[in-house]
C-alpha cells in the first residue's frame, strides 16, 4: 500500500468515526481520556504495564477515586473497550496517545525514562498510516527530538508514512470539569499531522485549538504550570511575611479580589504537589540552559515552594513550644489529609508527605488521618513512610495527639470536631475559617 492510499484511508476512518484509538498508560490523565474517546463512539484500547491496573478494570472496577467504576463497567459491556498489557495490540490501533510519566531527576534534570521506553514499544509495532500523539507534560523540543528519531528506527518516516504530534494533558483531578470540555491544544510535526490529529481530538473534545506546530504545544502546557507556580511561591513568601507581621494572608486575598480587573487569586499552602507544577519549572529551565538563557525568576519560584514544608514544621514548633510548652522532639503529631490537594486520591509530590518525614527527622511521632488514602504506598522519595496507614477520626483518637496539622483541606473533613477534639490546631489551607469555636486553639501556618 502507497502513503497516499494509506493516509486517504486513514482519513476515511476520521471522518467516518471507525478510527481505533489507543492509550498507554492509564493513570489520572490516560483513564479518563480513555473514556472520553469512548463517550465519542470511538474503539479504544487502553495500555499498561500495572497488571493490577489491567485486572480491576477487566473487573469493573476503579483505582481512581474521581473516576466512577460505573464508568468502566459500561464501558465494559459496550465491546469498545479494552484494557491489556500486550503491546503488540499496538499494530491494531490507529492512533496511539502516550500519558506516561515525565518526572525529575536528583539534580532538577528531566527523566524522560518513562516516554523513550513507551516510544521504544510502540516503534517495534509502528505501521504506515499510524498517528502517534505524545500527551506527557515535557519541554518544548522533545517530540521532535526524542519521540521522532525512536519511532524512523522503524524505517518509517514521520510526514510521509506515519503522523506525530504533541496534545498536551489538562486533567484538574478532583476538580469537577469534565475532561471533553477542557479544551484541547495539538500541534503537529508537521500540516499533515497536525490536521490529523486535530480531526481526532475534534470527534471527542467540545473545542480543539491548533497550534503552529509540536514545540508551541509543548510550550503551552509548561506554560500554564509555571504561571501557576509562580504566583503560588508569591503568595507563599507574602504569606511568610505577612504572618510575622500579624497579618492574615487569606483575608488580604479575599479582599483583594473584590477587584474586577487587575488581580487573580491564589492561594498559599504547605508546599506544591501533583505531577505537573512542582516538575515543570525545572524542565523549563533546564531546556533554557541548553539555550544559554537563565530562568532566575522561574527557579525562584521553585526554590520558594521547596522550602515551604521546612517553613511548616517550623512553624508547628513554634506553636508547640508557645501553646504547650513543648518541642517537636517526642510530641505526637497528626497529620490531616496526605494528598497532594484536596478531595483526591493522589500523593504525586504531596509536601504532606516530606513534612511528615521533617518531624520525624526532628525526633517527633507522625500518624494521618486522609478519608481518601487508606495506606502509604511505597514511594521513591519517601521509604520511611511507607505502609502507614490512615488513623480513625474520633474524639478518642484525635485528642492524643499534642497537635494536629492540617495539610490537605478535603471537603468532607468536619473541621469544627477537629478544632473541638485538638490540644492544638495548626492549619496551612485556612480550612477552618468557618469555624468559631475554639479558635485560640488554632494557629495559621
């Protein structure tokens, strides 16, 4: 079969919906946009290297709180979907979107293990007429340079055999935005690829916003997470600065965003989490070197959010040693809520889980209590944590502890039996500004 015919076929198959679409990897950003595929009457094929990942959903079942197992088992009982782990089902996909992993090295270096290994894969199993669409959070330059060369080791050439663009992921877990109403932005490696893949997205997203090519794409996601961790670390120092001066940071925030123009909110925490806006900073920068040009203000930012879970622990001393007359050293801690932001299931990068380690660092005892995460599971970076698991919620329980530290604000904490049950309250998300009672107890950090 000629590329022309090839390409003409696989156009047929966009405009008549029959295209099959294929995932790899099904975590928070790969599941649900299985399913929006789905939703669009597409077949899709959902990859993945967790076996127990492939077996609850062969079940029926979920391993993503926000995500209904209803979801999966209609999408079960329809004969358009199906989970596996054998990637040579690659070779019966049309298009393939990759949603791995894109973490960081010791040294702030992107590891991009994750996307050469899946690249890898799919090129073994690469046939002409493919369109493959890189969705892993990245630095502008990488499906040009590294996702391209990997797939022509197959002798097929991007352009003319098989397509390739980048279509960054904008998944807001626990958020309430439905996956096809975000909008979508794809570029292509080129007019041909980008059209393809803009006709796919288009089948199953509400709006598809193209852009001039794969480094534009690429520049927008990182984009969008820098803002975000640029202004956190800003209201992160202003809210150091302004607690020594008796200064409560969220009513100046709520204040300030009565104005109609001019100010967006933001809001401070114990730290940064989740995969993209603690990571993507850094991989910015590092691509910036490569370029001689020095990110200053963006490593700043990063180096502000870093130090934020020391600034806690600090200030949960401070507090202990004034309201109780003790130190960190054999106080009994708890720790409320471990996830990286409120109601989800995911611990990616949460600082809950590094301030945890600084007050054991510093001679203290930590449990937690998370209504959405029942055990720690075993991390890279945090080994001494793993296997602890979620405490009871009680009065009984809650009242040992010299202090509690709220750390995830999930909405359906009752923070006024929390206030009401705590020695001490020290709270980072302003979680219990509602509450009136007993409010000598609580201590903003």
């Amino acid at each position: 079969m000629d590329e022309e015919t090839a390409m003409a076929q696989f156009e047929d198959r966009l405009n008549d919906k029959t295209v099959r679409v294929g995932v790899i990897g099904l975590g928070y950003v790969g599941l649900p946009l299985v399913h929006v595929f789905w939703q669009a009457g597409l077949h899709t094929v959902g990859f993945d290297v967790d076996p127990g990942k492939i077996e609850k959903l062969a079940k029926g079942e979920t391993y993503i709180k926000h995500f209904a197992a209803d979801n999966v088992r209609v999408m079960n009982a329809s004969g358009r979907f199906s989970a596996t782990a054998d990637f040579a089902l690659l070779a019966d996909v049309d298009a393939v979107l990759i949603c791995v992993p894109t973490p960081l090295m010791g040294k702030r270096e992107p590891d991009l293990t994750y996307v050469v290994a899946t690249t890898e894969m799919i090129a073994r199993h690469l046939h002409r007429d493919m369109l493959v669409v890189l969705e892993s959070t990245t630095y502008p330059g990488t499906t040009t340079e590294v996702v391209q060369p990997i797939l022509e080791t197959s002798g097929l050439k991007i352009g003319s055999d098989v397509l390739l663009a980048f279509s960054p992921e904008r998944e807001d877990p626990g958020s309430g935005y439905e996956t096809r109403k975000i909008p979508k932005i794809v570029g292509g490696t080129d007019e041909r690829s980008g059209s393809a893949a803009e006709k796919l997205y288009a089948l199953a997203f509400a709006e598809v916003h193209r852009v001039r090519d794969t480094q534009t794409a690429e520049a927008v996601k990182i984009t969008e997470n820098i803002f975000r961790a640029v202004n956190i670390a800003l209201v992160n120092e202003l809210k150091v600065a302004y607690t020594k001066m008796g200064i409560n940071v969220w009513d100046v925030i709520d204040a300030a965003k009565t104005k109609p123009f001019g100010f967006m909110p933001f809001y401070p925490g114990p730290g940064l989490g989740g995969h993209c806006i603690p990571i993507d900073p850094f991989y910015l920068s590092w691509r910036a070197r490569q370029f001689d040009v020095e990110t200053r203000f963006i490593e700043l930012a990063g180096e502000v959010n870093q130090a934020m879970p020391q600034l806690v622990v600090d200030r949960l001393a401070g507090a202990l040693t004034a309201h109780a007359g003790k130190t960190l050293k054999d106080a009994d801690i708890l720790v409320m809520g471990v996830a990286y932001k409120k109601n989800v299931d995911d611990l990616r990068e949460s600082p809950a889980l590094r301030i945890m380690e600084l007050i054991k660092d510093a001679g203290g005892r930590v449990a937690f209590h998370d209504p959405y995460i029942p055990e720690i599971l075993p991390t890279r970076e945090h080994p001494s944590l793993r296997g602890m698991k979620s405490i009871a919620f009680d009065e009984a329980t809650v009242s040992k502890f010299d202090a509690a530290l709220i750390t995830t604000d999930h909405g359906n904490v009752d923070y006024a039996s929390l206030v009401s049950w705590s020695r001490l309250l020290v709270d980072t998300r302003n979680a219990t500004k509602n509450v009136h009672r007993g409010r000598a107890k609580i201590v903003s950090a």
